[in-house]
C-alpha cells in the first residue's frame, strides 16, 4: 500500500467518518454540493469532533460554490482541501486559493478536451481529480471513463508536479485493472457504499486487493 494514495469521498455520517478514518485513506471526502451525499457544515463539524481522524485530511467537495460559501463551510468545518467539482475556473481556483488559504483540488470531468483543460490550471490546483463526465450529473456517479487515457493524464500531472487522483466507478473489482495503468492516488465514493452507508467489508476488499496487487477477474 506503500505508494498508493487513498481518498474515500462522499461520508454522511459520524459512522462512515469512523470507517474511513479506521481505514488505509489518507483523506476522507464530504460533499457540499448538490448529491444524495449532501451534508450539512454543522453536521460535519459535530462529526468530526466526535470521531478521532488524526492522520486523515478532510476534503471538502463543491460545485460551482462562490467564496463566500465556501468560507461559510470553513468557518464551522476544519477542512484540508477544498475540491472544486464544478466549471471552476482557473481564475477562480486562484482567486478562491488566495482567500482560503487551503490545497484546492481541481476535478476534471474526463472528455477529448480533458489535458488541455487540465493544462489551463497549470500553477493553480494542488492537485486533480480525473472524473468520470455524466450527463447531469457533477460526480459520485459510479461510471469509470475510459481508462485507455490515464496515461496522459498522468503525465501531465507528473509535468505539473502534482498529484493526479483517479475517480469514477472504481470497485474492489475493478481497483487491480486501474493500478495496471499506474495509478498511485485512487478516490472512491459508490465502490465502498451500501445503501447510502460506507461499507467496512468493501472498504477492507479494496484495501486488500490493492495490498495484494490482485485482479479480480470473475
Ligand atoms: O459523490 C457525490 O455525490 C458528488 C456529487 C457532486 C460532485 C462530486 C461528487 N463526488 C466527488 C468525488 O470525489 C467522488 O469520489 C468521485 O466523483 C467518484 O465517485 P464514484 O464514481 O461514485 O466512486
């Protein structure tokens, strides 16, 4: 697990927080946008006062979210990283950076202008989160995109030195194949989710088969 970088993203409630903080991630995910993941900052912040998390960093995740709501979040919250999800734009992130004073992550939604729109946040994100592009929907999806165009991603990640997330349907089943294509940072929503909760036996597969470089064929 020594290289691998794990984000579980979408808790919604004190129990998913303590899963997550329990498991091999390093950061654990809270949805401030639109999502049947969607959490209040005044649940959060009695959560993440209840449950220990020392050693995971919280990610708080928007959509097209102003300054001022983000700094709302913050102000009930002690989030690490703020991920924008949305149509965000270069000029925004900075602008948004500069207030905070907090990692911004940025989330592409994967299509043919995927690397040169990752290429206009050169200097500006701390990090991607390469996504999958669903009609109507901003993320937490459950589809993969196609994996045949992690390389690029990575790539220009590696040029930008930044860390590149990979996110998107990605399952206990499925983690092996996504390693193959060099992936070190993995975040994951539906993939460890039962009926709205984080699951500990999905969370430990996945876990298990990246520790053991296995691929689920079945
Ligand atoms: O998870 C959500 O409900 C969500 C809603 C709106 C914007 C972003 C959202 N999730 C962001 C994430 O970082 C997810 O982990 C990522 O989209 C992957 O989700 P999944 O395909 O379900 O593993």
């Amino acid at each position: 697990m020594s290289d691998v970088v794990l984000k579980y993203c979408g808790c919604q409630s004190k129990e998913d927080l303590a899963l997550v903080a329990n498991s091999q991630a390093t950061v654990a995910g809270f949805i401030f946008a639109p999502s049947k993941r969607r959490v209040s900052p005044q649940q959060v912040a009695q959560w993440v006062a209840d449950v220990p998390h020392e050693g995971t960093m919280l990610a708080g995740v928007f959509v097209n979210a102003s300054e001022d709501d983000i700094a709302h979040v913050l102000s009930f919250v002690p989030l690490d990283i703020i991920q924008c999800h949305g149509d965000e734009s270069p000029e925004q992130v900075l602008l948004l950076k500069k207030r905070v004073n907090k990692k911004i992550w940025k989330a592409i939604r994967h299509d043919e202008q995927g690397i040169a729109t990752m290429k206009q946040f050169r200097q500006c994100a701390d990090a991607f989160v390469i996504d999958a592009r669903v009609e109507g929907a901003y993320g937490g999806t459950g589809v993969s995109f196609d994996w045949n165009t992690i390389p690029a991603y990575l790539e220009e990640a590696k040029h930008q030195q930044v860390p590149c997330f990979i996110a998107g349907g990605i399952t206990p089943q499925n983690v092996g194949k996504l390693r193959a294509y060099g992936v070190s940072h993995i975040d994951v929503a539906s993939g460890i989710e039962r009926e709205g909760k984080k699951e500990k036996e999905a969370i430990q597969q996945l876990e298990r088969m990246i520790e053991n470089d296995e691929n689920d064929l079945s």
